[in-house]
C-alpha cells in the first residue's frame, strides 16, 4: 500500500475514559492497513489519558495533548496540522469502526474522483440496525432536516446519495478539498456546517456510504436532551452559516422565513416548553452574532471571493424549502 493512500484519522478526545480505549482499539483492528491515528486530547480531567497510554507502543498511534479545551473544531484543527494523510476522517471519540468500513471508504473515494467528502453510515452503538445518522440537508433558514426530504423531492440527488452536509461524527475528506476551503472555524465550536456549505460552494461533492459502517453512542458531550448551551450553539451556527455562506440577495429573500422561524421559536420557547432560560439563550446568540458581525462579514467576503464557484441557484437544489413540522 502507496502513501499516496495513508488514511489519516482524526479523534477529538474530551472527558471519554468510558469510550475512547473502545475507539481506539476498533481502529487499530481495521483491516485496512495504512492509517495514522491522531488523537487529540482536549485537556480531559478524567482518566482518558491513562487508558491511552497502552496504545502508545504502536507507531500509527500518535497522541496531541492540549492544555485547553479547543471543542470540536479547534481540536480537529489541530489534529489535521498534525496528519499527512491523503484522506482524512474525522470521528468521535464514542464511536466503533467497523472492520472493513476504512476499506469501503478508501474504496469509495478511489470510484469517483468528483467526491471530495464522505459520510459514514452512523447505527446506534446498543441496536446495530437501527441508523443513528447519516448526514442531511438544511432549509433556507439554515435549520438542519433529514436527508430523506431531499431525496423525496430531488432524483438526482437520491441516485448520487448526495448531502448538504455530513455528520463530523464519522465525515472523511480528500485533504485537497480541506486546502481549498479551509478547516474548521475555531468560532463555531461544534459546528460542521459551516465547512461543508464551503465544500458545497467550492463544487466539492458531499455523499453517503452505505458500506461504512460506525457505531455511534451519540450525544456523549451534551446530553439527549435540549440545553440551553446547545440550542445557543446551534443557533449561532445557523446565524453565522447564512451570512457567511448565502449570497446577498437570498440572504434579503429568505429574511421572511427567518423572521417567521425566530417569531415561532419563541413562542415555542414561551407558551409550550415554558423556559425563559431556553429563550434568553437563543436571543443571547442572536445578540453575539450581532456583535461579532464585522469578523463574520471579513469571512463572508474570503469565502464569496476565494471559495464560491458554484451559484446559490444550484446550491439550493440541495436545499428544502422550510417545513414547520420539524421545527
């Protein structure tokens, strides 16, 4: 096997003495024979970098340990300054690779030079049948939808298995893509999003792999359940992927539906949840997106200048329109 095919992973590793050894250990049994893990340890004050250390005899096992939480995207920003490989994955620490599901991403990439990005088929880690996540698409307001409305309504996009964007749960991409757009924004802590609008604008060609196979526990960071540090991350994330990502006329012709969705929301957050605290934090993200929209206009004009090649027209082909059901 040619280093032109070295598969670099990436593992952001938080806090995850009960699953990351499990992680690890899958990946080392993978068939696939040329990788590289690198696992990024946010600064975790449990016992996470203790039940590592067996692994350090292996050579393609290489360990970054932070003295700060970076989250998400500053972790696997570190980690991708730190990888050589041609292809790069990115996976959760609560994850369990399938043995041949490195091959079956190798393999996918290798029959079709047009995709640039990967998602993994992510199955419940307790029921190995039932499909955890596998990507989806958004609407114009930037609320994230499942994928099947997509497909339900687009031929095209059902045949290729195309996404609007990947799980970062288990999302693998050609590095070239990566030196294109560039990584992960530090400022969107948990958001993957925003750099797969970027491989969309860039013409990059995000898909699902049905033989890749991760098991998923899911939500090991944050919970199951609604927080208000999750729906604040959320929806700054959704705010800063619109202004950054859309064009400006779309941005003025969707203004309508994102008015409606905040005006729903809170009356959502009011008269049914009834948490104040949940709708303080939602307008605290409108209001933190507000004072940070000169550094969100700088990246909106690096990304409208360097990165779009392709339209919003077309790009709105691997949209939906918005659907109040699933808000």
């Amino acid at each position: 096997m040619s280093v032109r095919n070295l598969l670099s992973i990436i593992v952001v590793n938080y806090n995850g003495e009960r699953f990351v050894e499990d992680c690890v250990r899958s990946i080392l049994s993978s068939t696939y024979p040329n990788f590289e893990i690198i696992l990024v340890d946010n600064n975790s004050t449990d016992q996470s970098i203790r039940k590592l250390e067996e692994f350090r005899k292996d050579s393609r096992f290489k360990p970054v340990y932070l003295t700060e939480n970076l989250h998400y995207a500053g972790g696997n920003n570190v980690g991708i300054s730190h990888s050589t490989g041609e292809y790069v994955l990115f996976l959760n620490s609560d994850t369990v690779l399938e043995k041949n599901c490195l091959d079956e991403l190798v393999k996918e990439f290798q029959s079709d030079n047009d995709t640039t990005a990967i998602q993994c088929i992510l199955r419940a880690m307790e029921q190995n049948r039932i499909i955890s996540d596998a990507g989806g698409t958004i609407d114009f307001c930037g609320r994230l939808m499942p994928v099947s409305l997509l497909w339900e309504h687009n031929a095209i996009a059902r045949k290729e298995r195309r996404l609007f964007w990947a799980c970062g749960a288990a999302l693998a991409l050609r590095r070239e893509i990566l030196n294109s757009v560039g990584w992960f924004d530090p400022q969107l802590p948990t958001d993957e999003v925003d750099l797969c609008w970027r491989i969309n604008l860039a013409r990059g060609k995000i898909v699902l792999s049905r033989e890749s196979v991760v098991r998923h526990l899911g939500s090991a960071s944050f919970g199951k359940d609604l927080t208000k540090e999750r729906l604040y991350l959320g929806e700054l994330a959704r705010l800063h992927d619109l202004l950054t990502n859309c064009d400006s006329k779309n941005i003025a012709k969707f203004t309508p539906y994102i008015v409606s969705y905040f005006m729903i929301s809170i009356g959502w957050d009011v008269f049914f949840r009834r948490r104040m605290d949940i709708l303080l934090f939602r307008l605290k993200a409108h209001v933190q997106c507000l004072w940070h929209l000169k550094q969100i206009l700088v990246k909106r004009s690096i990304v409208q200048k360097y990165i779009r090649r392709l339209s919003d027209a077309e790009i709105m082909k691997l949209m939906v329109k918005p659907n109040p059901y699933y808000w």
